[in-house]
C-alpha cells in the first residue's frame, strides 16, 4: 500500500516537473508534427496507388525511429538532474525504497509518451475518413507504440543513473536503441544467419526490438511480444536501482 | 538514540571515514567540527542511511539503518550539506511534496514555512530564490515531520547573521527534546548550541567532550594577561616567573616603569591570580590589568587538526629565549 502511495507521490511530482520545464510540450510538439509530415508527405499517402490508406505502412512505420529520439528525450533527465543537482541525496533519505522512486519516475515520463503518441490520432481520423483502416491495427499500432517508447524509456533510465550529463545521457541511450534495432533488421539477421549460425540468429532476432515492433504494428499483439518488452522494461528498471545503490558504495 | 559503531568508509583507496564511534542521547545537541574533507558529510551520509558504510554499524533508536532503512529514515530529518531541491518547483509545492512522502498534512507545511520564516517566499519558484532563502526551505523540509533526530550538515551556511542566531537558537530549542547532530566551521556556534562537541580530522575522532572541556585544552587556557606598574619591566618579570606554579612569563610590553605580558601556569587551572594580587601588594606596585585566559575553542582545533611539522614549528617560536623566561 505505501510502495504504491509513495510511487504515485513521486510520479506526481516528476510529471509535474516534465510539464513545468516546458521540454515535454516541445518534445511532444515536436513528435506530433514529424509523425504527421513524414506520413503525410514522405510517404506518397495521397498518392492514388498507396496501399489503401492502411496505417500499418504509411504512419507506424515513423513512429519507432522518432521515438527512439523522443523516449531518451524525455527520460535523459530522470537520474541524470537528480545526481547533478544532489536532490537524489533528499529523495533517498526519504522513508521510501529506492524502487519505489525509480518505478514513480518511469511512469511519469512514459505518460509524456504515451501522451505524445495519442496526439498522433488526428491522423488516425484523417485515414478513417480517406478509407477503411482496420481497427486491429490501429490498436496493435499504438500498442506497439507504447510498448517501444517503454523499453526505449527504460535503456535511457539505467543510462541515466550512469551519468550526471543529460546530453551524455541522451547520446548513449540514442546509440543503444539505435543499436538494438540495428541487430535485428532482416540484412543483419541474414548475415549472422549465413556466417555466425542460425542460432546466433535467433538470439540477435529476439534481443532486437525491430521484428517485435513489426509484428505489433500489424496489430498481432502475441504473448511473446508482451513478455519481451516488459522484460526489457522490467530488467532495466532493476539495472538502474543496481546503479543508484553502487555509485554510493 | 543514535548509536554510530566502529564506521568507516572508504572511496576507492580513499579512506574517508576511519572507525568512528559515538552516541547522542535525547536532549542532546552534537558539533561536528573539523577541517574541509575530514569525513563530516561522510559521516553525516552514513548515519542518515544515503551511504552504505565500508564497515561498522549506525542504530537509530535502536533500529540497524543497514537493516531498515525506511524505518530508521522516518524518525531522522536531514539537512544535506549543499542544500539540494528540486528548482523547478515553489516553496510550498516543495515542503508538500516532502509533507506526503513523509505522511504529514498541511498544517505541518504551514507550521515548517512559521518556523523557518519562509512566509514571503512560499510562493516563489525555488530557482529564483536568493541563497539564504533555499537553505532555510531545506531546513524547513528537515523539521518538518517534527523527527526524532536531526542530521544538520552546516544548518547556518549562507544565513545572514539575524537567520545564524535565529538558526542557533531553533537548534538549542529543538535539541531540548530531539537528539541532534551538526556540523559547523563556526566555533561560536558551537559554544552558543552544543551539549558536545566533537571534532574529526582525517576521518578519526580527534577530540569529543563538552565545549568548555575542549576548551580548557587550550594552551592558553589559564594563563593570566596582566599589566603591572611601579617598577622596571624586566624587575616585574623576574618577580612574576619567581612564582609558584607558573611555568613561563610571556612579554607583550616592558618599560622602565609597566610590564604587559601573559603568565602561563604550569598546569592548565588557574590558581596564579592570587600570587599575582599578593606580589603586586607586597611590593606596592600597582596592577592596572588582570585577566585570565578561557582558552578558545578555535585554539583548541587549530592545535589538534594542524599538522605535526606546523605544531613543532610554533613550538619553537614560542621558546624563543629573547621573549621568554623559564621558570
Ligand atoms: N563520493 C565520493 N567519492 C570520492 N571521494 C569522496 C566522495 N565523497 C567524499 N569524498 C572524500 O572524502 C573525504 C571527506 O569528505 P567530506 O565531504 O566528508 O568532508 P567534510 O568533513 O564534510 O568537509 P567540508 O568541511 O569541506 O564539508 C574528502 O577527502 C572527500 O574528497
Ligand atoms: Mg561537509
């Protein structure tokens, strides 16, 4: 009862401190209309040989490579100011456990995200009306959505932890989503397939966040998807309270 | 009610904090004293459970912090030394926040804001607020749940001279009922709030007693400043040193009328005003000045924090034989 009462109370705060900062309006603005201008007119959307205005090829495409900007973003501060400006010495001296904090200081900033992701539905509207998307994939394109902001979310919090510098942070955990999408695009699992094995395939295809996203776009939200982010989130949420509690030791 | 044993820390090879022991009972108000980077904050972090100690255990009310910590947190209110807060949030939006992590309402961020005179800021963002005005919102966020035991590191840092005596008193007051820890490069802060007072250096205890036993540690402690008139200067000398019990006779002045100077006693208690009276009377010299020397809690730490080579240095000056005569 406590742990979620003090998890709520520092969720709070850290929302509160997201919004007063006025990065996370620029932040959110700022993913809003790269979604839409990227879908609108990289994309051939209006074109009248486009793929029947399905939102599984034109928008949820984008999402993934602007929110492997936009999640460290928005969590490079999270450990990153407390440690700079010494307010984690206040927090942790607060009758409160250390995952409690972490956990309140995730979900505030995973709203940010989650909140710059459903400004997104005016495109959403604009394809309903155009055509007849399928309400599946929409909701597996959100989903996926959030679930891959969530993990990135998470890399960027233990990478936080490491550091005092928020653009140190920002670079590190920019290069590790980049990095963990990288290792499982068809080319890379082909030629691990053909010179390290099909094995080591396997291993970098379910490490990699890119098969997951994909199939979740297309609105297959299978068990194994689910389960692999929330071990991802859930493995560097505790990385990151191993960090906070050896820096001190 | 706080009970440090044996504590050490150790960075990398840095050894911090080198086996310190102490107890603070209720009611009692502790000064930490010692010089930049003796292992005061360290210290200060370890008892208040932010770091994990190398070895050695601290017990809040006799609750083990390495055990539980949350437990032994709710009854500590702690002050850290920089002053942090988060400066993007007001005054009184900061003390709520704490207010609810620590189970307490609104009427006790109202009574924190009264104590610590925070009333005209309550309302200002945290990051406009002058230096003096931040560090009292930090004390205000270390009293508020009215705690068992405070953990002040330097409490009156950046306070102007009204705030440091308002500060000085708000510790005495609370130390009445509280078990109290703070640390201070003030002495007088010292002599005006302390029970006790400790002083590290190097990470060790190096003196721990009440202020006015270190004080009698120092070594002009005792000795009388006089100035006596009537005879040739180096005549009153000799009589002085002739006394028992004084072990030298320091010169500021001499003439061929007054001697001004300090007489040192042999032991560090005050016994030679007497003598000194009685010799004036019996040789009708007139003594103008007498005084004795408390010895000052400042002498006290300069001469057992300095280092060995400055101590055997000022020992030679001082028995430098043109100005002193031995007994
Ligand atoms: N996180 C840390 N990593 C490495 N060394 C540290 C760390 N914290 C403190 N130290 C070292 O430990 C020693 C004691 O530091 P501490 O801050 O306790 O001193 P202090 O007595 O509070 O000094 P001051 O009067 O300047 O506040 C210093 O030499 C300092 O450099
Ligand atoms: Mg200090």
């Amino acid at each position: 009862m406590s742990a979620l009462k003090n998890i709520w109370i520092v969720y709070n705060r850290e929302l509160k401190a997201q919004f007063n900062s006025m990065l996370a309006y620029v932040f959110i603005v700022i993913f809003v209309l790269l979604s839409m201008s990227l879908t609108f007119l990289l994309d051939d959307f209006f074109a009248p040989n486009a793929q029947d205005a399905s939102l599984e090829f034109s928008f949820f495409r984008w999402p993934m490579w602007l929110l492997m900007f936009l999640a460290p973003a928005v969590g490079m501060r999270l450990w990153a100011e407390e440690q700079r400006t010494g307010t984690i010495e206040l927090l942790l001296t607060m009758p409160l456990a250390v995952w409690h904090a972490i956990v309140g200081k995730y979900l505030a900033a995973l709203s940010v995200i989650t909140i710059a992701i459903l400004f997104t539905f005016p495109i959403v509207i604009t394809v309903a009306y155009l055509g007849d998307p399928d309400n599946g994939t929409v909701w597996g394109g959100y989903l996926a959505c959030i679930f891959y902001g969530g993990g990135a979310l998470a890399i960027t919090c233990a990478v936080s932890a490491l550091t005092r510098s928020s653009v140190a942070c920002l670079i590190i955990a920019l290069a590790l989503c980049f990095g963990q999408l990288l290792i499982a695009i068809p080319p890379v699992l082909e030629y691990a397939a053909d010179n390290w094995g099909g094995r080591v395939a396997d291993v970098l295809g379910s490490l990699g966040t890119w098969a997951h996203y994909t199939e979740m776009k297309r609105g297959v939200i299978s068990f194994a998807n689910v389960v692999f982010y929330l071990s991802m989130i859930g493995f560097c949420l505790f990385l990151t309270s191993v960090v906070i509690k050896s820096k001190r030791s | 009610m706080i009970s440090v044993r044996n504590l050490s820390k150790s960075f990398g090879q840095k050894l911090a904090v080198d086996d310190i022991s102490f107890e603070v009972k209720k009611g009692e108000v502790l000064g930490f004293l010692g010089p930049n980077g003796a292992g005061k904050s360290t210290t200060m972090r370890m008892v208040t459970g932010y770091l994990p100690p190398t070895s050695g255990e601290v017990f809040i009310d006799g609750i083990n912090v390495a055990e539980n910590s949350i437990g032994a947190k709710q009854k500590i209110g702690y002050l850290p030394e920089a002053a942090p807060l988060y400066s993007d949030m007001t005054v009184s939006s900061f003390l709520s926040f704490i207010a609810e992590l620590r189970g307490k309402g609104k009427s006790d961020v109202e009574a924190a804001i009264d104590i610590c005179f925070l009333g005209p800021v309550k309302r200002q963002s945290i990051d406009t607020l002058s230096k003096g005005y931040r560090h009292r919102t930090c004390l205000a966020q270390s009293i508020l749940h009215d705690p068992e035991i405070l953990v002040l590191d330097e409490p009156t840092d950046g306070l102007d001279p009204n705030q440091k005596q308002e500060v000085r008193n708000l510790i005495k007051r609370m130390g009445e009922d509280k078990a109290i820890i703070f640390s201070t490069h003030i002495l007088e802060e010292v002599e005006a709030a302390c029970t006790r007072a400790i002083i590290i250096d190097q990470g060790r205890v190096v003196a721990d007693g009440a202020p006015n036993d270190l004080k009698a540690k120092a070594s002009g402690s005792g000795s009388h400043t006089v100035k006596i008139s009537g005879m040739a200067g180096s005549g009153i000398r000799s009589e002085l040193s002739s006394i028992s019990g004084v072990k030298m006779v320091r010169e500021f002045a001499s003439s061929e009328s007054s001697f001004s100077g300090q007489v040192i006693p042999s032991k560090k208690i005050n016994t030679n005003g007497e003598s000194i009276f009685n010799l004036c009377k019996e040789k009708g010299l007139l003594l103008e000045e007498l005084r004795v020397e408390e010895g000052r809690l400042d002498e006290v730490f300069r001469e057992i924090t300095k280092t060995d080579t400055e101590i055997s240095e000022r020992n030679v000056k001082e028995e430098d034989p043109e100005k002193v005569v031995q007994d």
